[in-house]
C-alpha cells in the first residue's frame, strides 16, 4: 500500500491548487480525479473574478484559447410577460476605486472549465503531485477513530495523514466521513444552462468585452450571460426567483426560467446577431447557503469548494472559493503533520482561518443582499424599482421631449414619492455599511451635523432633535 503526505480527492480548481500547495511545500501528495481528465464533465464555460488574479500570481500566466476579458457588466431589467421588453438597462466598467489593479482593469475572465481545470491540474503535476486520472474513491481508510487514506473502486488503498475532499457538491468523501448524508433542499440550487458557439469575429462585434449580463424581470430572475471567445452559456440559478420560491416553500422552476429568459425578444436578438447554434444543455447541484458552513472538517479531512459549500450566497459564485480554500486546507495540513497531530482538534484552525478570510467575508453581507432579491423579485416591487430607475434616468439625463428644466426638477419629487420602497432598500444596505465602515460612517455623520451646525442653526437643532428621538447616530 502506497503511503502519502497528502491524498486530495478530485482535480477541479479546489483540488489542484491544494495539490499544487502541498507539492510546493515539499509534501509527496496524491490528487485522484475519477474523470479521463480534469474538467471533463464541463464542456461549458464559467467567468472568473480578478480575485484569482489578486491571491493566487500563477495566474498571471493564464492564457487559454477560450478566455475573453469582461471589461464591461450589464444588466437587463425585463418588462413582465408577455412583451419581456428591454425596459431599463444598466452597463459599467470597473470602478477606479478598486484595491488592486486587475479589479481597475476588468471584473471577470471567460473561459471553458474544460481548459481551466486541466491547466490548474498541470500546475500541481508539475509541483510534484502525481495525478491518477479515472480513480474513483469508494472507500475511506481509518486509524484510530480518524481518517487515514482512501479506498479506489477495485480494492486499491492509499494511505495518508489527511485527505482533502475537493470532489463537488455530491461530495463522496463528505457522506463516507459522517460530515454530511446529503444536502437538505434549502441548501443547494439546480443551475441549467444551454452553451452555444458563435463565430468570434461575431463575438467580438457584438459582445466584445461585455462578457456578463444578466437579465432580470417577472419571471426570469437573475439568469445570466457568460462569454468566451467562440460563444458564450446563457444559464443561472434565477437568483430572484428561486429566492422567493424558496421563502414561499413553493416548486423552484430553473429550467422554466431558463427557457423564459431564451424567449425573451432582446435574448433572441443577441442570438440571431451572433448567428449562435447550441451545442449543450446542461443542469448541475450547487450548494447556497446562507451561512458559512461549520461541518467541513473531522480527524484527518477536510473538504474544500463545493464538497465544502463554499460557493458564495449571492450569485453562487464558486472557483475561487474552491481555490482559495484548497490552499488553506493544504496549509493547514502541512501544519497539523509537522506537529504530528492531524486530529479534528487540530484541524479546526482550517475552520478559524477560513471564517476569517474573505471566503468567509463573503458570507457577512450575502444573507442581507439576498433580501434585495427578494424585493425584485416580488413583481409589483420589482415594477416599481425599475419604474423609478427609468423615471430619474429619463428626467436627469433623456429629457429631450420637455423642457429639460421642469424634468430635472422631477427628480426630488420622484424621489419622495417612493420612499417607502427606498427605505427598504436602506435598511438591507445600512447593516453592511455600519459592520464594515461603521467608524468611518460615523465621522461622516458627524462632519454633515457640523456641516449643517454652520449652514443654519435651524438645521443643526433639528438634526439634534433628531438624534435625542432616535438615540443618536448608529
């Protein structure tokens, strides 16, 4: 029996950047993928966030046939059916305002995850891992109440201090630990997708680097655009309406959404544009969870990405989480064997670190933003967000059919008149700003009083009045 440093199970982007840690730290390690090769169940493709770029510099040397730059996001907000018109549309650059220069430069890449994961599995197979492709772990070895190693379809056994299960979100080594039987139906989403190829001259005419879009309205609620090269996949969870499905423990219809938002006319004109053909409909599992899970550890495992729930709770966004936790688990297991206790005592500093990082940061606010989506999703609220939206937008800047001066003096007005539904918007942003910038957020506060003090004494008594009823500035 062949004995390792380290087994990782399953070659995804999680996976491999764990293999590719260890390998680099001096470890011998294993990384078994049940595949014919990495990515080989993903014929679509998948946009990554510059946060790749920002923590991991091996990707700076990312250049695949299939990637196109994001320069520019867009969003389409849908009349309700059955006209699904465009009725407000909103499309930016990055801010300039970015901490690291990749997020000045473009949001995400796309590309097929057929070329990424075999790419990623290179780079740890050149570190030093030794991949076996088509191993698939049916078993799992134990010593001492803990897990030592695995178990291959066959009868083959390996043997290791720990073992990391990078293996998705139908984790085989999550349920053969006791972690978790199965996820409940609260917990994951099913995500469809149809990909199609387009020409890339096309491509880059029509799409060029606006390369994620996504499209919302009664009915279709948040389905989303991904581009590459030579097509692009129109998919996604319906964030909104699978939201509010869910709170209203009613049938969740992402395949139903998905056909609404490929009927809806400016869908079907950016298609014919793109002379683009189908070439794969696809539906897969992804956790989305409102909380960090806890359960992702036990004596010698721990499971990474989606075997872990990692994916974010918005957007479900899910490579990154699965590379920047693959890396720690590997950190953490070179710790723990140095040490030489790799129990789930010791193991649970992966847990402490990764509610600390920003995996874990993603989770702070996801929860409160997720409300947002449950306002648009209701669809007289969601009707008059956009309504609002095309209404200042229309005034302050498209006010060729009246006098300019009378439309722009609409605006304060407008916003009045839907302040209750602003303040619900508020109330969901106002919680995040005080946790992350509270302090600051109070010297703000307090320079617009003092501002106010040395504009009218009126106004300063006013605003004083107002922090004695309500307790003072939070």
């Amino acid at each position: 029996m062949k004995r390792y440093d380290l087994i990782v199970v399953g070659a995804g982007p999680g996976g491999s950047v764990a293999a590719m840690t260890a390998a680099e730290a001096g470890m011998e390690v294993l990384l078994l993928e049940r595949s014919r090769y990495p990515g080989e169940k993903n014929a679509s493709g998948f946009a990554l966030s510059t946060k790749a770029w920002r923590d991991f510099p091996f990707i700076a040397e990312l250049d695949l046939p299939s990637m196109r730059y994001n320069r520019l996001c867009v969003a389409h907000f849908l009349s309700p059916p059955p006209e699904m018109e465009e009725r407000f549309t909103i499309s930016s650059g990055p801010s300039r305002r970015m901490s690291y220069p990749e997020a000045r430069d473009f949001f995400t890449a796309g590309m097929l995850r057929r070329e990424f994961d075999q790419w990623v599995a290179e780079k740890a197979r050149a570190a030093g891992a030794t991949l076996m492709l088509e191993s698939l772990v049916t078993g799992l070895r134990r010593e001492s109440g803990r897990v030592a190693g695995v178990v291959l379809e066959g009868g083959e056994e390996f043997a290791a201090p720990v073992v990391i299960g990078a293996d998705g979100v139908l984790s085989v080594t999550a349920r053969l630990s006791g972690l978790r039987t199965k996820w409940r139906p609260d917990q994951v989403i099913s995500a469809c997708a149809v990909d199609y190829a387009a020409p890339r001259e096309r491509m880059d005419d029509v799409v060029h680097e606006a390369g994620f879009q996504a499209y919302f309205g009664p009915g279709i609620g948040g389905n989303y655009l991904v581009a590459y090269a030579d097509g692009l996949h129109l998919g996604g969870p319906g964030v909104t309406n699978s939201l509010v499905s869910r709170l209203n423990r009613s049938h969740i219809k992402p395949a139903r959404e998905l056909l609404d938002t490929l009927q809806a006319p400016p869908t079907r004109r950016l298609l014919r544009a793109l002379g683009a053909r189908p070439r794969e409909w696809q539906a897969h599992l992804l956790p989305w969870m409102d909380r960090m899970p806890t359960n992702i550890h036990s004596g010698g495992l721990m499971l990474v990405g989606d075997a872990a729930g990692l994916p974010e709770p918005l957007y479900a966004e899910g490579v990154w989480q699965a590379m920047y936790s693959g890396r720690l688990a590997a950190q953490v297991a070179r710790e723990c064997e140095e040490e030489g206790d790799v129990s789930a005592a010791s193991l649970a500093r992966y847990l402490e670190r990764l509610e600390e990082s920003p995996v874990g940061k993603e989770f702070v606010g996801g929860a409160e933003l997720r409300r947002l989506f449950e306002i648009m999703g209701d669809p007289g609220l969601s009707r008059e967000l956009t309504e609002l939206a095309v209404d200042m937008t229309v005034n302050l800047f498209m006010s060729a059919q009246e006098p300019k001066a009378e439309c722009v003096a609409r605006a304060l007005p407008l916003l009045a008149e839907n302040l209750p539904l602003l303040m619900e918007v508020a109330r969901i942003y106002l919680p995040m700003l005080l946790e992350v910038e509270g302090e600051r957020l109070r010297g703000y506060l307090a320079a617009v009083k003092g501002l106010a003090a040395l504009l009218g004494g009126s106004a300063g008594s006013a605003w004083d009045e107002g922090d004695k009823a309500e307790g003072g500035p939070r």
